[in-house]
C-alpha cells in the first residue's frame, strides 16, 4: 500500500469570526491595519519603466510595503496606505498613454498582524504635498464587500448613494458600480469608503479598477 504524502492545509480560523474581531491581535484587540494590493497596467512599450519609476518616487517610509511579478503591497494606517496607492497612480499617469490600476484595499483580515509597527506612525502624509495639485479624469469601477454580516446590502447602499450625493455616479452594472471624476475627487472618495467601513465593519473588502485616457468610450 502506497503511503500517503500529508498535505499542509491552511488554516484561517473561526468562519465564524468575522464581525466578531477577526485579525484581533493575540490580546484581542484589532491591529487596525488597513491594506492594499494593486497592479498598474500601462498600455505602451515603455511600461516597465512607468510602473518602476512611480513605485520607486512614491514615498513609502510609512508604510510596510512588498513589490513582487504581480503586484505592489501598502500595509500600515489606513491614511498612510491610501497616500502612497494615490501618489504610485498618479506618478504613473501619463498624458495620452491608456493606464488602468486593479486594487484591493482591505481591513480586518484574519491574522494580518505582520508589519502592525507602522501603526505607531504620525499622520503627516509623505505624498499628498508633491500630488494635490495634479489633476485628471478617471473612470471606475467599485465593489464592496462587508465580510461576516448578513446585512451587507445596506452597508454597499450606503457608499453607492455617497457617489450620487457627490455627483460621481455614473451608473450601476452587473457586479460593479460605476463612477466618472477627477483624481482627487476619486481618491477622496475611497477615503470615505474606507473610513466608513472601518469604523463599521470589522472585515471588508474594497475593489477599485482605474482607467484613464481609455480609446474606449462606454
């Protein structure tokens, strides 16, 4: 009889936990920690360059950070990992070249305790003075997903009638909402979703796909 080779499963802990302090340090209490994966997709010959060269301006002393074949990771305070995402983008952007960003911003996540030492940073933002000024439209694509409650349709309610008030909103889709505005209105807005669901929800999930200067009109 052959002998069966042991798998190493992984573990993620109590399903049951989101809702309930899932990611809790090991007193039981949150890291707090706000995190984002994204890949910049340039559309040009050049792409290597754009994507290194606004990886390696944005400042990123702040924040606990890892740039691999696929994406870029920002792990730390919440506004400190949504000043260097914004300031990679736009130091990207390019007048004329068809760019988009995919980028998952989350909190909460069971275990995401590694790098918690950046949560003793100061809010000064590193980025927000050498960007502020820069402006250009974009449009976007968003989806929310509170973890671990059964009433997250009116937590995603909430941030889509946000984009309406702001006058952002362009329409609803199959499995997305979208929205069309400048840079600065954008990234103001994701601050308010991730503010808001994280004063709200122990564990959610934030997609945002970016596109600018697409050939593409619809």
């Amino acid at each position: 009889m052959e002998k069966t080779e042991k798998k190493e499963y992984v573990t993620y802990g109590n399903k049951t936990a989101c809702g309930c302090g899932c990611g809790a340090g090991t007193e039981g209490k949150g890291t707090g920690i706000t995190g984002c994966r994204f890949s910049l997709s340039p559309m040009t010959d050049n792409f290597v360059d754009i994507i290194l060269g606004a990886v390696k301006k944005t400042h990123t002393e702040k924040v606990w950070q890892e740039t691999g074949k696929l994406s870029t990771v920002y792990r730390g305070k919440q506004i400190h990992v949504e000043d260097a995402v914004k300031a990679c983008f736009i130091n990207a952007w390019r007048e004329g070249v068809h760019m988009t960003m995919e980028a998952t911003y989350s909190k909460g996540c069971p275990g995401d305790t590694a790098g918690d030492s950046f949560m003793a940073e100061d809010d000064e933002l590193l980025n927000e003075p050498e960007i502020r000024d820069v402006h250009f439209p974009v449009a976007c694509k968003i989806s929310l997903y509170p973890m671990g409650i059964p009433n997250y349709m009116e937590y995603i309610a909430e941030v889509v009638n946000h984009a309406i008030d702001l006058g952002i909103y362009e329409k609803s889709a199959h499995y997305c909402t979208v929205l069309s505005c400048d840079v600065q209105e954008l990234f103001d807005y994701i601050h308010y979703v991730n503010t808001y669901c994280g004063e709200r929800l122990s564990h959610y999930i934030f997609e945002v796909t970016f596109s600018v200067n697409s050939p593409t009109k619809e």
